[in-house]
C-alpha cells in the first residue's frame, strides 16, 4: 500500500489523489528505462494531430542501443503527424507489475522502402529480427516491405517518466 496525500483544487468537485512517493510517476534514468524495456516489444506511440489532438496506435518496437525502432507504413495517420511534428511519446505498461514508461521522443522516419536491397529494407529486416526472430522467406519478407511502401521510424528518447515494479 503506498502512502498517499490529497491535492484538492478549490474549483475542482473531486479530490485528486496522488502517492507521496517519489518513485510514482517520477523522472528516471534513461538506461535503466531503455534496459527494462529491452524486455518487452508492445506498446503504445502517441503522436500530434493536425489540430493539436493526440493520436494513438498500439505498435511492436525493438531498440538498437539508445534508438527505439518501429516498421510503420507510408501514408497512415502516425507517419504524417510525424513528418508534421516529430514529437511523440511511446508509452510502455506493464499492469500485472503496475509498471509503466513514458518516453517523451524525437522521431526520424526513413526514406521509404524502394527496392528489396535499400538501406530501409535492410533496417526493416533488422527490426523483424529483434522483434519477431527469423522469417521463413527473407526474400519475400523484401518484397512485401517495398510493395507496403514500409520505412522504419526511429525513436529518440530525450527524457522518460514512470516507474519500474519487480
């Protein structure tokens, strides 16, 4: 059980408790992060609409040293708010543990898959490896990342915020 204080706003209806723990919700140390999760593979990208509205989707992800990578398809919603603002937040939880991250980003898209031997395909083949392991048909796998007109979003986590469990 976790020793709590309540913060009340004079124009608010509720009160709004928060843990009197530093360690909820409290900045932490990027390497600690980026190694807890090294373990895990989903989570949720939040990028910047248009309007200012945050959108989200439930994404795959591996990390290469300090670099969190993710396949993404041309023209869908998170790669042209990207390219729009390149500021996003890739979210990471763990219920069960009542862990959490959020890891505030600067986003780097990558040309888009042109041919099967392209430096994008490359690094998309890098991805489906830390991610899924070995492909059936690697040759196939090429293809397809050309013809989804995939690239690879890169993730550069500036700060992160959460709280590791267990």
């Amino acid at each position: 059980m976790f020793n709590a204080s309540a913060i009340v706003d004079d124009n608010a209806t509720e009160r709004i408790v928060r843990p009197n723990s530093a360690r909820y919700g409290s900045a932490m140390d990027l390497d600690t992060a980026l190694a807890y999760a090294s373990g895990h593979k989903n989570g949720v990208l939040i990028t910047i609409r248009k309007d200012g509205r945050p959108q989200s989707s439930d994404i795959v992800y591996a990390i290469d040293d300090s670099t969190i990578k993710i396949s993404v398809t041309d023209g869908r919603a998170k790669t042209a708010n990207l390219r729009r603002d390149p500021r996003c937040v890739l979210h990471l939880t763990n219920p069960a543990g009542w862990s959490y991250l959020s890891f505030d980003c600067t986003a780097e898209l990558t040309p888009v898959a042109a041919a099967g031997d392209d430096a994008t395909v490359d690094e998309l083949v890098e991805v489906y490896r830390k991610v899924i392991g070995d492909h059936d048909d690697w040759d196939e796998f090429r293809r397809a990342m050309v013809d989804d007109n995939r690239l690879v979003l890169r993730l550069m986590p500036n700060q992160v915020v959460g709280q590791i469990n267990g």
